[in-house]
C-alpha cells in the first residue's frame, strides 16, 4: 500500500482547520491512518480511492503526558461511547483525536458555545505548559548524550553546546509561538495556508539549524553523525514503548519500568551535571595550579592541550632546551581513583619513591612520572631523569 | 477530598435521568430526549459522556449491561430520590410563580 508522510504542526485548537485539511486529502484520495511523533507532528496517509469522508477532530485533556499515543481505560470507554453515535474512531496523539464517518453526522461532539470556548482555552493553556516542560526533558538528555560524547571526541565542546542550545531553542520558541499568540489575540485561528507555511518554515529551520551544526563539528563530522544516528535509535526505542507495549492491561509494570528509565535519566542528569560543574571550574584554574612544575622545567612551547576525557586533561609540551614531558591533571571528582589506576596500569608504573606528598613511579620505557595529588607530570626523555630527580631534591630542600 | 454533591440538576442532567428510567445507552438516551422534547433539548456526545461519567461516580446511576462494546446504564435509588426532590422543586416553583406569571399563560 504506497503511503505518504506529512509532516504538519497542528495544534488543539486548531481542530476546525485540520477537519478542512484531512476532508480536502481525502477528497484527493489519501485517507488518514495514524497520527504520530514525539513532537506530535507526523501524520500518515494510505492511498485509496477519492472519497467523501467526513472527519471530526476532538480535543480533550485525557491522555498520558508521557506516552500520548497510548491509550487508557477511560479513553477506550470514551472512543467506544462515540462509536454508538456513528464516529468510528481513526487515531490520537493525545490531545487531538480524530474520527471519522462516511456521512455527515448530524450531532456535533461538542456544542459550540461558550462553555466549551472556556474548556479549549483550558486545553490550550495546559498544552503549552506540556510543550515548556516536555521538551526541557527532551533538551537534558539529547545534551546528556551530546557533551558526552564530544567530550569523548575532542570537539571544541563551548562552540559545540552553545550552538546546540540556540538549535533547541529556536525550534522549541517557534513550537510555542503558536500558543501564546493564540492566547493572547483572542482565538484567532491561522488559515490552512497560513499553517501549511508555519510548518514549511519549521522544517526548514530545523534543516538550516542541523546542516550547520554538523558544519561546526566538521572535524568530528563521522563520528558525531554515529552520535545522531545513535540518538536517533533510542528515541525510535521509546517511541516503540509508547505505540505497543504500553498498554493498560500493563499499567503496573509499565509504570514500574518507566520509573526506572527516568529515575535512571534523572540520576545520569544530576552525574552528568556534577562532572560537568566541576570541569569547567578546573579548566579555569588549571593555570593556577600547576603545582609540581619544576625549575628547570618551565614550559617554553605548549604544543597541545586536549580535554582527554570528561575525568582529566592533558597538556602537551615540549621544550627544546630539557625534553618533551606531558603534564596531566586529573578531574576532582568521583572518578578521580580510577582515572589515576588507569594511567598507571597502561604503561605498567612502579612505585621508586615518595615522599610527603610526592610519589615518583618508573614506568616500562624508562618513563617517569611524578604524581602529586590530582597532578601528574610524565617525563618521556630517560636522559633528563637523573637531572630531574636532582631538581626535585632541591626544590625538597628549599621547600624544608 | 469529599466531592460536592449535586444540589440541583441541570436541564440536561433532568432529562438524562429521566430517560434512565429504564435501562438506556448512549445512544438511546440522546434519541429519547429529543423525542420527549420534541427536538429542544439535544444531547450532544461529549456532554453526555462527562454527565455519565459523572453519574456513575456519584451513584446516581449504573451499568447494568455491557455488550460488546456498548454499555448500558441505568438509575439507582439514589438517582431517583433526587429526580424526586427535583419534580417536587420544579412542581413548587410552577405554583409559587402561577399568580404572577399565569397572565403569560396564552401568549
């Protein structure tokens, strides 16, 4: 069966005009199957023959904030009432559900008069509050996975994130726009045309936004689109929980599983946040504390500096008149035992020496490593060495 | 948090349970009103849905048979006690307002 996707941004209250939309489409022979989306948006079409259906669109606060396109006892009920009175029912997204019919019903679902104006300024008002929060959720995690994994890939990670919140921003404004100017300009529904634009511009801005962020990551450009492809598949995955296996005969478990899945969320939020905070402070301070920088080891040429992990960072150097030796300082956070294991384990350090404070390890090249706390500076040249145990033995002396 | 009970019934709400009676659906419920009436008082499905639902809850009323998918309902003692009241308070208003208002009577 050939089948069209369209991608359109219909609001609540804007049920009259999307009424119009899907009656014109199936007039030229696309009758509605489902609609679908995180973002509410996607409907999808099956081409039949042209025919008259006639299509009324219902609005309603009844529906799982979470999981809209789930569907729960009181909306079975619901759906079940409607089809006695000849509305059989074709598919929701939560707060707009459409049914159909062959002939033109002669009672509407709703009267139009005042006190149904009040409750769908009521459903707009509690949509927009969904749309703020709904998407901050969406905006911790897709960010959650993204400074990971630039982190991880040595991007610029300030440009990178700065970019990606004017991205999420600008498309989340342009989503609630339509609310507010609904709210405030007294009900004033845009036209059909007027809607089909707003969603081209949207499309369009999100295209624009996306091409260019990939432009900013040119660098990383493979490994990042691996990211989004990855993003992708677990938004598809909860996508997939929300359209089959959460059902009502399920509810418990469901809800169980749901909660693990965001207290899981919540717990790598606030992990993410706390390594975060504190690596933005030790990247400030990093000049400052280059504790065991010795006398004859001023750095006279940073050759690289690299944000190894979201746990440490490297500085490279390299100085012409001593030896190249790279100096690392280790993240203050919960991580920091691990992280400091891990570079002794890779090339096999032994302790030699220590002393208040100074630890001095040999590794299995010759190399020399002298860690002070959270410091730690690899000397890669065997010949200083001897030079550099003399240099510490009077920076001790002077410091006694 | 206790609900507050209905005190007086609606239009709607007066002719709903009256034509749950006998047992009725939906359906059924929105046809008999409109014949009783004679087409004044409609009963659209999204009202009527909340106002069962509502029913339901408060006892007024209850399913007495489902089949398929189509429900039917139907009122309890509760529901007929205040249909009841309601008749007798209507019943009294007509008579307390008949010396004013009884010259309107053929206009």
């Amino acid at each position: 069966m050939k089948k069209k996707y369209k991608f359109m941004s219909f609001y609540a209250f804007e049920n009259k005009v999307l009424e119009q939309y899907l009656r014109k489409m199936a007039n030229k022979g696309w009758k509605l199957v489902k609609l679908q989306g995180l973002l509410k948006n996607m409907m999808i079409f099956e081409k039949c023959e042209p025919q008259n259906i006639y299509y009324y669109v219902d609005v309603g606060t009844n529906y799982s904030i979470m999981f809209p396109n789930s569907t729960n006892p009181s909306q079975a009920q619901y759906r079940a009432f409607l089809e006695e009175y000849g509305y059989d029912f074709v598919s929701s997204n939560g707060p707009i559900e459409v049914y159909s019919s062959k002939e033109e019903s002669k009672l509407p679902i709703h009267e139009e008069d005042e006190t149904r104006n009040e409750e769908l300024r009521k459903i707009a008002k509690r949509e927009l509050l969904v749309n703020i929060f709904l998407p901050l959720l969406y905006i911790f995690i897709g960010r959650q996975m993204f400074t990971g994994a630039v982190n991880f890939y040595f991007a610029n990670i300030d440009i990178v994130l700065g970019f990606f919140y004017v991205f999420v921003a600008c498309i989340w404004l342009s989503m609630l726009y339509p609310y507010v100017r609904w709210l405030v300009h007294k009900k004033k529904v845009y036209k059909l045309r007027n809607i089909i634009l707003r969603t081209y511009l949207q499309i369009c801005m999100a295209i624009s936004l996306t091409i260019s962020l990939f432009f900013f990551m040119n660098e990383n450009l493979g490994l990042v689109s691996i990211l989004f492809i990855i993003i992708l598949m677990i938004v598809k995955f909860i996508t997939w929980i929300d359209e089959r296996a959460f059902t009502y005969k399920k509810k418990l478990l469901m809800k169980i599983i749901t909660l693990i899945l965001f207290g899981y969320l919540l717990f790598s939020f606030m992990l993410q946040y706390t390594l975060y905070s504190v690596l933005h402070q030790d990247v400030r301070d990093s000049d400052k504390q280059a504790g065991i920088i010795l006398p004859s080891l001023q750095m006279k040429e940073v050759t690289g500096f690299q944000q190894e992990s979201m746990f440490s960072e490297v500085i490279k150097t390299y100085d012409k008149d001593t030896a190249d030796f790279t100096y690392i300082h280790l993240k203050n956070t919960l991580l920091k035992g691990y992280m400091k294991a891990r570079i002794l384990n890779e090339q096999k350090y032994k302790k030699v020496a220590e002393s208040s404070g100074l630890t001095i390890y040999q590794g299995n090249d010759n190399q020399l490593l002298i860690a002070k706390d959270n410091q730690m500076i690899v000397f890669h040249d065997t010949k200083i060495k001897d030079e550099v145990l003399k240099d510490i033995a009077t920076f001790y002396a002077s410091q006694n | 948090m206790p609900r507050k009970q209905l005190d007086t019934l609606t239009e709607p709400m007066y002719y709903t349970l009256i034509a749950l009676l006998n047992p009725r659906c939906g359906v059924e419920i929105t046809d008999f009103v409109l014949a009783l009436t004679s087409d004044r008082v409609c009963l659209v499905p999204g009202t009527l849905y909340t106002m069962l639902s509502k029913f339901e809850s408060e006892n007024i009323i209850e399913e007495v048979h489902v089949e398929g998918r189509r429900r039917t309902y139907v009122i309890t003692g509760k529901g007929k006690a205040m249909l009841k009241e309601e008749y007798i308070r209507l019943k009294k208003m007509i008579t307390e307002g008949e010396p004013w208002l009884s010259r309107y009577k053929d206009e």
